[in-house]
C-alpha cells in the first residue's frame, strides 16, 4: 500500500497553543512548525502538508462563515489529499463535524476532527497522542480495494473514533471530552486500530464527485423544557421575528406539558408554518411519539420527531435543511430522514 497524502488544518483551539515559559500565558504558535513540537510525526510515513487559519479561531467564535470556508477548502484540496485532519477547539468541535457531515456530499475520504485539553507543548498533554492517531486513521485505506476504511467526518479523542454528528461534549476537566450517546464508536485506538466497521457509513456507489452545499439559515431557536417554565417564555421565543423554526427539548421520550396554555402555544406556532423539532433531554435515548399520552398529543398538532439525535446534529441538521428549501413539507420529511447517520431510523 502506498502512503496516503493527508492535510493538517489548523482552525484554532488549545492544541495549537504554547505557554509563555516567563508569563505562563497561553498564546497560539505558528503550526507550521509543528514537527518541532510533535517530533514524532516525522516517523510516519505517510505526506502531510499544513494549512492554518489566520488568525487562529477561538471555537467559541464559531460561525457559519467558518464551516462554509472549510467546506470550500475541502472541495478545493479534495483531490490531492487522501484524508482530512482539522485541528479544532473542542468547546462547539461537535456543531463543526456535524455541520460538515450534512455540507460534504459523496464523501469518500476521511474527515477527523481532533483537538486537546491541554496544550500539544505542555508536558502532560493529549494532544499527541490525539493528532498522531488521527493521522493514521485519515490515512487507512482497505488493502485490497484502496479505499478509505472510514469515509466519514468524525471526531477522534481520547482512544475512541466517533461519528461527527453523533458526538456531545460531556466533559471540560477529563481528556475523555466526548461521547456518543447512542451511536457504537467507529473505532478504539490501543495497541492497534481496531475499526467498527458494520457501523461505518460506506458510499452506495463508489466514485462520485464530492459536492458541497453550504446554503445555510439559522432562524432557530431552543426551548428546553422544565418544571415551571411559563406560558410567557415560551411565547416570547415563538414571537422572535424571523423565526422558522425550535428544537423543543422535552422529557424522556418525547414527553410535555398537557396543561391547555401549552399546547396553544405549540399548536398556534406550528399553524403559523414554524417547525418544530421534538428531542429528548436524556444524554441517551430517542423520542417516541408513540409512548405516551403527551407524545401523541404533540404529534397531532405538528411537532417533528427527532429520534435520538444529539442538540448538535439536530441545529445543524435545521440549518441545512432551512437552507436549502423553503417547503415547510419537504424540510419536516427530510428531518425524518436519516441523511448522514445522525439517526437511528432508515
């Protein structure tokens, strides 16, 4: 097999910082020198280029204008480079990857993300470990076909490869920062790789030309459910102007308020044309309409199931659907869809 070609891209994040030996201060530094921080790269035998944003992009600063800049980068570089490697802070890393994974059509090679708690100069660090892994998994390909073994966006940390927009961030203090609730990691990084492969996404067809579609409308808002919430916040949020559509975070499975003022409220909104996604507050979990007494009720005046979609994947997912069609209709089917594995339905 020969070696891959695989491009670092270097958005921001801590990974990317180097503190001060006098001050301490923590300060971003130059990546393109990154071998002389990560010597060992240079035993992998695979070709890496660099690419760096500048200025370097805090992740708490995240916005559509970066996800559509990186998509176009992809599209751009796509044909030389046989994996992606984007470096990114992990505070709205999962909003990043899920973002991709609904912008990146016919993707056929690797997309990792990948980041770090500490600092990659910092002697404790996760960040090698995270960057060199993420390195041979961009780089795997099946020795007889030729192919990427994980052809998706994804989110490498802490020994575990996880699919983009299945991924929360469950922790700012261990280097385990992610988890996927309700999806199997693709693969677990010990001794050797070993990949999940009945759970990877693989193309139908092999072959197809990558297409990128970054139209995006972000006209959405989160209501997240909780005893005592008043019938004056939630219509406060339904009277946003220019607002088309909520992720209402419910309880459980799906579940609600049956008080009348409540079911007004969602039912004028939803006759009004503004979507409305259902997903539960569980860490893991799916919605179903279909349990209870509340489900169903919600369901009769219009409410849109999420599944077992993570807060991440289901923004991302409205943006992408918002901003690409103005069918009420259509954009309520396709939220039932599972586009790019962000649910557990067919």
């Amino acid at each position: 097999m020969k070696k891959a070609n695989i491009l670092l891209i270097y958005t921001g994040g801590t990974i990317g910082m180097k503190q001060d030996p006098e001050t301490l201060a923590l300060a971003p530094f130059n990546f393109e020198e990154i071998l002389a921080e990560v010597p060992e790269i240079k035993k992998i035998v695979h070709t890496i280029d660099t690419y760096s944003f500048s200025p370097p992009i805090d992740s708490s600063d995240v916005e559509p204008t970066f996800w559509k800049e990186l998509a176009k980068l992809i599209k751009k570089k796509y044909h030389l480079y046989d994996g992606f490697v984007i470096l990114h802070g992990t505070d709205t890393m999962s909003y990043s990857a899920s973002a991709l994974s609904f912008m990146l059509e016919n993707l056929e090679k690797p997309i990792i993300f990948t980041g770090s708690q500490l600092p990659i100069g910092m002697l404790r660090t996760d960040g090698k470990e995270n960057l060199i892994s993420s390195i041979e998994i961009a780089a795997a390909r099946d020795s007889v076909t030729g192919r990427a073994i994980v052809p998706e966006v994804c989110i490498y940390f802490e020994s575990q490869l996880y699919r983009g927009n299945r991924t929360t961030k469950s922790s700012a203090e261990n280097f385990k920062a992610f988890h996927s609730p309700n999806y199997p990691c693709l693969a677990q990084a010990g001794i050797h790789i070993k990949y999940n492969t009945p759970y990877i996404n693989y193309p139908s067809k092999w072959g197809k030309e990558l297409i990128i579609k970054t139209a995006i409308d972000t006209n959405v808002a989160i209501i997240k459910l909780f005893p005592g919430i008043s019938d004056a916040t939630i219509k406060s949020t339904f009277d946003i102007s220019g607002l088309k559509a909520v992720i209402l975070e419910t309880y459980g499975s799906g579940n609600a308020p049956t008080k009348p003022w409540f079911l007004d409220l969602i039912s004028n909104a939803t006759s009004k044309g503004i979507i409305i996604l259902n997903i539960t507050q569980c860490q893991a979990g799916t919605v179903d309409m279909e349990a209870y007494s509340t489900g169903i009720m919600l369901k009769k005046i219009g409410v849109v199931s999420g599944f077992d979609s993570t807060t991440e994947a289901a923004i991302l997912k409205l943006f992408f659907l918002m901003g690409h069609s103005s069918s009420n209709q259509s954009i309520k089917e396709l939220l039932m869809n599972n586009l790019r594995g962000e649910i557990s339905i067919n």
